[in-house]
C-alpha cells in the first residue's frame, strides 16, 4: 500500500510506552522486607521478620512518591491565598459600596452546611473559622506524610529513654502476644492461685515432720503454732482438730521449758531470747485455753507448776538480740503487747473458772462468788486505754486492732461470768439465794449481744470495720453464739422475768438470729445457732417447768456438727483420718425436742 497514509497510525504503534504511571500508593514493606521480598507486619520500631532475624537496625520504612501530596499543599495554599485576596477585597469593598460588593459575590463559593444535629455552629466562607478549616485540612496532610528517609545512613542511635518509665525499650506487638498465656496455661495459673494457701499449708505440715518436730526440736513451738494458726484462719466454725494441735504445742513448749522462767531453764539464755519465749509460751497456752473453752474441755496447762511471766508491755524499738531487756512500760503506755499483757492476766483467771464449772461435783457457792470479785477486780485494772466502747464513736486514728483487743477482752471477761454463773440459772432456778448469780449472768449475755449486734452492723459495707471484717474468728463467734443460747435457756427456764423483760429479750433474741442466719451460708455453727434460736422463739410465750434431763449434750452436738463437717478437709500429719457425717439430716430432728410436755438440757452451754 505505498499510497496510503499512515501518519494516523504514528501514534498508536510505538516501539517504547512513553507514558509513564506514577505509584503514589506508601510502600507497606519495609526496606529490609523488599529486598528479600518477604512479607512485613509493618511493627515499630522493627518489623517481626526483621525482629526474628535479629537485625532490627536494618528495618527501615521508604517513603511514597511525595510528588502528589505536594501538588496537594499546592492547590490547598492556593486555595487559602484566594480566600485571603477575596475576604480583603470584601472588607474594602464593603466599606466604600456595600451592595456593589454584594452583588458582585455571587461568585465566592458556597458557604459550609452543618448538619443538623451537630454541635458545631454555621459559618461561611469568609469567617476565620473557616479559614482556620483549611489550615487544619493542610495540617492532616502533613500529618499523613512521614520523615523523609535518608537512604544509605542507617539510624546508628537508639532511641531515647522514655523519662517516665525508665531505662525502658520499646517490644514488637509480636513478642507482646507472645507473652500472654494460653488458655490452657491461664486455667492453670487460676487453678494454682484459688490453691496457693492449701499448697504452703500442707507444704508447712511436710516442713514440720521433716524436721522432726516431735523431738521438740528449736523453734518447733513456734513452727507448730503458726501451723496451728494457719488452719485456724482457714476455718469459720470450731473444730477440735485445732484444739488438738494446740495442745500438741503445749506439751512441746513444756519439753522446751517455756513454762518456766527462763532462769530456771538456763543461765546461757539471752534476754532477748528470754521475752520472746514468754511470748511464744502466752500464745501457745492462750490458744489452748480458749479452744478448750470452746469445746467444753479441761485446758492442758496447770498454772500450779507454772511460773513463766506475763509478756511485757514493750515496742519492738525498745529492745533487740544484743541489748538488755528493760522493764515493762506502764499501762498508760499503750503498745500493741500490752493487750497481750492484758490478756495474759485474764487468762489465768479464766483457766481457774473453766476448771471450776467443769468439776465432777457442784462446787460451793462461796468459791463462785470468790473467783466473781477477782473477775470483778481484774476488770478494774483494765487500761483505760483498751477499755471498751462505742465502734461508732472511735476516732479514726485508732487502729482497727486496737477496736479488736477491746472487744475480745470485754467479751471474754463477760462469757467468763456467763460460764461462772449459769448453772444457777437453770438447775437453781427457784433459789432466792441464788439471785444475784442469775441476775449477773443475765446482764452479762445481755451485753455481750450488744456487742455482737454493734459489731455485725460495722462489718457491713460502709461501716467502720468492714475491711477488717476477717479479725473476727470462730473463737469470738463461739462466745457470741454462747450468750445466745444463755439468753435462750433464760427465756425457757426462768420464771421471775416481768412481761415488759420478756418481751425485750424476745425482741434481742430476733435480731439475734438474724444476724446467724446472714452468716448460716458459710458456717455450720451459725446454721445450727440460728435454728436453735428460732425454735425457742416459737415457745417463748409458755416458759417450761419440767427438769433438764430430757436433752444431754445439744450444744455439743452443735459443735461435732461443724467438727465432722470440715475434719475430712484438713490433712492432719498426727492422727489417722476419720469419717464423720456431713449431712445434717444425719442428726436428731430438731423439732422433736420442743414437745409440750419436754424442757431443754443446757448444762453443756457452760462447758462450751
């Protein structure tokens, strides 16, 4: 075809594309990743491929073909310079020919529409709103653009230390969820810490018999105790397997002569050493006596053969292993050992009263009323310092300690004077010699269901003593559920109470049990207290005059309820294991000890 024209076709066919297509889009790739075409997470400040390869100094980001954007900042400062020229001309014109200028407006773009709904007000082009608009527009430019990157100069620096955090380095997001458990290791470490406390117990258990502790090895009393104390604060009810290992420890502070003065056992001994032995020797005997309070039984300590001291009322600053112990602080002087001091003297008082409502045959009322003055007395000589009052009323600068040591030794000095004269309120009931016996016993249990309601309101949420709400232990709820029971048996069996008395009491007695009943969900005792109370407000309004002999041992079967119920729990290292009932549908029906014709047996209530 040499005649056709093929200058149409020149620019269709051509050997080279001269049209060149620009890639605005950043790289997603760091530099690293695209040289050896490998796939990035884009991680800062080092991306995972780079970070597992360990090189993060080569993890280097490229920047996006900057052309575009900045043809961008262009058209958006062109755009402001226009907007300034026009809002000029408008403020000139509009001082010389305001309606000129108007008109010839009709040009300036459109103003902005704000939707309704928004907070944000109406403003038009001319407004330094809008203009501040398009600076902040240019500003989200700038913003997306990242520093430009030097190409051949690698950062050598590394960052700086955050000032807040320390000498902290930044991780990948990698290494981050790397370090989250999994599931399954999540279960485990849940599982692991609902059971850290039973683990370091039983672990203590192993600690005791590895060390032989039966051979009254050094500090096997103290090893003992604090085991004994562990187990003791795991459980809400009373148990006699605590009473068993705190006798257990009594018989090994004995073999160690911790009952003796120090002088007597050695003349090497330090009196640093010394203090802290009649120290450990008042915890060990204490907890022996009251846990055999608590369950009726005969305390394994005879003051008779005794003759350690009581602790002394001394800070830990005064005296340590090298120095001379000095003489005890006067009771104005309160330190948290001089509650200890305090009880220290109760408890032999108290030990003298256990043993004499438990003897075989009535002991004469004069010794009663003997151990009552010297109870009486000991009151007396109560610091005033750890003398009882209102919670309420307590300055906050008061430790809730120190609101603990109060009421535990109030309300020992008053279950102990419940005990003292409570067979005389049942089996001499009828006795005007024995008034004054009945009416003690009757104002002591009347108090110390005082407390208790007072002390159940504070450990609420918002009251003063609720986050230590855990000081309270099962021995203090015993004493607690004790004046419960006595108020019951003065209710059922006396008969000089006015029927104004009654009805007080009746109306104690409600709101007595229900404070058992909030705590009948976690602890057998209070279950078991709870209905024994409510039972007799069932019979309240016809007192029986029927003996004591029909029901032996209620209270008692109260507390082997609870016993048998959490013995199975606890691996105890010195005795075998034994099967006790958990069900109380095992025990005696309830209801058929409140016959018409039946009276209540509550000569085990003192021994408890």
């Amino acid at each position: 075809m040499p005649g056709s024209n093929m200058k149409h076709l020149t620019g269709v066919f051509r050997a080279t594309d001269n049209h060149k297509v620009t890639r605005n889009r950043k790289p997603v790739s760091c530099m690293a990743c695209q040289k050896r075409k490998s796939k990035c997470d884009r991680g800062k400040p080092s991306c995972g491929a780079c970070h597992k390869r360990g090189d993060p100094r080569s993890c280097v980001y490229g920047d996006a073909n900057v052309f575009a954007d900045k043809e961008e900042m262009q058209l958006k400062m062109a755009k402001l310079e226009e907007i300034v020229m026009r809002l000029a001309k408008a403020s000139e014109a509009s001082s010389v020919h305001p309606s000129i200028a108007m008109a010839e407006d009709t040009n300036l773009p459109s103003p902005q529409v704000v939707e309704e709904g928004s907070d944000a007000a109406y403003h038009g082009e001319t407004s330094w709103e809008a203009v501040f608009k398009s600076i902040h527009d240019i500003q989200s430019v700038l913003s997306t653009q990242d520093e430009p990157d030097h190409h051949g100069e690698p950062e050598t620096l590394s960052p700086a230390p955050d000032i807040a955090m320390g000498g902290i380095s930044p991780i990948a997001m990698s290494e981050i969820l790397n370090s989250v458990p999994s599931r399954q290791e999540a279960d485990v470490l849940v599982k692991a810490y609902f059971q850290l406390r039973c683990f370091y117990i039983q672990r203590s258990a192993q600690c005791l018999v590895t060390g032989e502790y039966l051979k009254a090895r050094p500090y096997s009393v103290e090893a003992l105790t604090l085991y004994a104390h562990a187990v003791n604060a795991k459980r809400k009810d009373s148990e006699a397997t605590i009473w068993s290992l705190y006798s257990l420890a009594v018989r090994l502070a004995q073999r160690r002569g911790y009952h003796l003065d120090a002088a007597r056992v050695s003349p090497n001994i330090k009196p640093f050493e010394a203090e802290m032995r009649r120290r450990t020797w008042f915890t060990v005997q204490t907890s022996d006596l009251l846990f055999s309070f608590q369950l009726g039984m005969p305390p394994m300590v005879y003051q008779e053969v005794c003759d350690a001291g009581h602790p002394r009322n001394l800070s830990d600053d005064d005296f340590d292993e090298d120095s001379e112990v000095p003489e005890s602080r006067p009771p104005t002087d309160p330190t948290p050992m001089l509650a200890w001091q305090t009880k220290s003297h109760l408890c032999r008082l108290l030990r003298r009263v256990l043993r004499h409502v438990l003897r075989v045959e009535s002991p004469p009322y004069e010794e009663t009323m003997a151990l009552q003055a010297e109870l009486e007395a000991f009151h007396n000589s109560v610091p005033e310092c750890l003398r009882v009052r209102p919670i309420a009323t307590t300055p906050f600068d008061i430790p809730a300690y120190t609101i603990m040591h109060r009421l535990i030794i109030e309300v020992s000095y008053l279950k102990t004077i419940c005990v003292l004269h409570r067979p005389y309120l049942a089996a001499e009931k009828n006795q005007e010699m024995y008034k004054a016996s009945r009416e003690l016993c009757r104002t002591a249990a009347l108090r110390i269901i005082e407390i208790h309601l007072e002390f159940e309101h504070e450990v609420q949420e918002g009251g003063r003593m609720y986050e230590d709400r855990f000081l309270l232990s099962s021995l203090t709820l015993h004493d607690f559920l004790v004046a419960s029971m006595i108020l019951c048996l003065d209710l059922h069996e006396s008969t000089d109470i006015t029927p104004q008395n009654r009805r007080q009491r009746t109306q104690i007695l409600e709101n007595t049990c229900k404070t058992w009943e909030t705590r009948a969900s976690h602890s057998k005792d209070a279950r078991h207290g709870a209905r024994v109370i409510r039972a007799i407000l069932s019979r309240t309004t016809t007192p029986s005059t029927t003996s004591e002999a029909k029901i032996m041992g209620m209270m008692n079967t109260a507390y082997s309820y609870s016993e048998s119920t959490s013995s199975s729990d606890i691996k105890d290292f010195t005795m075998a294991d034994f099967n006790y009932p958990s069900n109380c549908e095992e025990f005696f029906p309830l209801n058929s000890f409140f016959g018409p014709n039946d009276g209540f047996e509550w000569f085990s209530i003192g021994q408890s």
